[in-house]
C-alpha cells in the first residue's frame, strides 16, 4: 500500500467542519478551531478550544443509532455558539455614534448576558420554525391533497400520506436552499463551504494542505451537513410509513413524528458515518441525491478562502501540525501573508516620505 492510500485509511472520517461568515469551523476528535478572514484588516483570525460531549462520560450515548441523535444536539448547540464567536472575531466595531437605541438598551439592561440570551433565542425560533416547515405543513397540506381518502384506514392510505409528506418535504428543502443561494451574503458562506469540503478532501487524500493542493479538490463530500439533511428527509418516509400509516389526524402525526425524530437521525447519522468511510456502489447509488444538493449549497472558492479552511483544519490538529495554531497566534501564518496597503494608506506613506526627505 503506497503513502497516501494509508493516510486516506487513518484520515478518513477523522474531521468535519461547518462554513461559517467570512470563516471556516473544523472540528477533530480532540479539538475545534475557527478561524475567520477579519472585516477590518483582512487578516485570518483564529481560535480553539477543547472538545467535549457527554458520550465521553455515559458510555450508553455511544451506542449505534442513540450516538447519532446526541451528536446531533450537541452539533446544533455547537454550531450556534460558533457562530456566535465566529461574528466576534470579524472585528466589526460598532462605534457609540452607529449603535442604536436598542442596542444601547440591551447593552445597558443584560451586559454580558446579551449575547447567550440572543443565541438562545435565535436558536428556539430556529426549531419553531423548522418543525412548522418540515414536520406540521407537510402533514397539513398532504391531508389537503387527500381529501376523504386522508381518513381511510387502508394501509395503502397511511403509506400514500408519509409518501406525499415526503415529497412535499423535499420540495420545500429544495426551495428553501435555492432561495438563500440567492442572497449575495449566502453566497460567500456557501463559497467557504467549497473550501471546507475541498480541505477535508485533501486531507484525507494524504496530500500536502496547501492552497494548490487544496484547489484541485472535488467540493461534493458525502458526510456534508447537506447529504445528512436530505437522507433525514427520506428515511422520514420509510419511518412514517412503517410507524404511522394508521394516524389520521393533523397534530398527532406532528406529535409522533417528533418523537420519532431521534431515530430518524440516529440512522442517518450512522448512513452519513458509513459513506464518509466507504466507497462502494451501494453507498454511491444512495448518497447520489445529497450530492446533488450540494450544488447548491457549495460554490469554488478562491484562495483567500482556501487559506482560512487551511488555518482552521491545522489548528484543530496539533499532533500532526505542531506549534502551527502558536504561530497564527503570533501573527506568523505562511497562509496569511501581509495584506496590500489599501490606496489611501500608500498616499500617505509617500506624503510622509515625502515630507521626512525635505
């Protein structure tokens, strides 16, 4: 076995990451690193922290299928905090003059708990609204398509509703990932996306991570948040059909499919875990329609961007970069050389030369 054929072996499924604003999450076994591309000088900024979960505590959170809806709560709590560092460490100021009557209120009023009420905020009119769009309009609007039949106690009826449901669940993911293609902020984040998946790639090809290496990555990768999201949806097919089929009414389905929701993810995890490590005709058959999501959630980066993915996914892997998290904290990234002076900064250089030689 040559070099990189054992590294893709060791390397496979060993990280993972989220695209952030102007910036990159990666996550190891060990550690999570941020690393963001600053508003105000342009510098890479990054950061990281320890890993913990409560599976390293209570060994019963690691079992097959219960492992995947704990790392998916944790990986939702995970991602708002990140996020919510990811915006500190823009290096957006907001000067006494620009900030507004609200803001000054909130600062006055909750101080340093402004932030973690916010997110939490944030984060519960998330779910409210991912459980009416996913979960109770799919249900309500599919008892609309069936009329009479909705109420037949025929098992051909109860799999016709988790089919429609199905459906109209993915049309709705579908179009609620076109419509924020769309917004020129989204498009950026889905752009450090590329950068994200094509990194990871090249790491797990045992290949050297630099910015041409990195490059020359397919950015489709089959453990993508994506890929995950869309198994969901259709495995919640087969779920509803095989658990639901005899529920009629509107708000027991909604009910029972969030309490089903757990074992929906648990098996999509454990399938997203087992095609990021596998590649055989059967995984590429299934994983085929995430992939072709990722169309639209993913664009090519530049190598700005390629860079900010590189610092994030050295930094989250000491033992096998060693001192390189130590030199961005010094200023010395090789990924991140000194920006070009803006052109009023090099006017006023050349006046003060100018000056200092008379």
């Amino acid at each position: 076995m040559d070099k990189n054929a054992s590294c893709r072996t060791g390397n496979l499924g060993r990280v993972g990451g989220q695209a952030l604003v102007e910036g990159v999450m990666m996550k190891s076994p060990k550690y999570t690193a941020v690393s963001v591309r600053r508003m105000d000088n342009h510098r890479i900024s990054v950061t990281r922290e320890e890993n913990s979960s409560i599976s390293d505590k209570i060994k019963f959170f690691k079992l097959p299928i219960i492992r995947g809806a704990v790392t998916f709560v944790e990986t939702l709590i995970k991602s708002m905090s990140t996020m919510t560092k990811a915006t500190d460490m823009l290096g957006l100021e907001v000067s006494e003059e620009e900030a507004s009557k609200f803001d000054k209120w909130v600062d006055r009023h909750l101080g340093k708990w402004a932030m973690p009420l916010i997110t939490g905020f944030a984060m519960v009119i998330g779910v409210l609204l991912a459980v009416a769009l996913f979960i109770w309009l799919p249900t309500f609007v599919a008892k609309l398509i069936l009329g009479g039949y909705y109420d037949s106690p025929a098992f051909w009826a109860g799999a016709l509703k988790s089919l429609i449901e199905g459906v109209l669940k993915v049309i709705i993911f579908i179009g609620y990932l076109w419509l924020t293609a769309l917004i020129p902020d989204m498009k950026r984040v889905y752009m450090y996306h590329g950068s994200e998946h094509k990194s990871i790639f090249c790491y797990e090809n045992g290949l050297e991570l630099t910015v041409e290496n990195v490059r020359k990555q397919k950015r489709f990768h089959p453990r993508c948040g994506t890929s995950f999201m869309f198994a969901m949806l259709l495995l919640s097919i087969f779920i509803g059909i095989v658990f639901l089929w005899p529920v009629k009414t509107v708000w027991l389905r909604t009910l029972l499919k969030l309490i089903l929701l757990p074992l929906t993810v648990g098996i999509g995890y454990e399938f997203i875990r087992y095609a990021g490590r596998h590649n055989n005709a059967a995984v590429r058959i299934l994983s085929a329609p995430g992939l072709w999501m990722q169309r639209l959630t993913t664009r090519e980066p530049d190598d700005s961007m390629i860079a900010v993915a590189i610092t994030s996914l050295k930094s989250a892997l000491p033992d096998e970069f060693p001192g390189f998290y130590e030199s961005c904290l010094e200023g010395k990234n090789d990924l991140d050389p000194d920006p070009e002076p803006a052109p009023e900064q090099t006017e006023q250089t050349e006046q003060t030369e100018q000056t200092g030689s008379e």
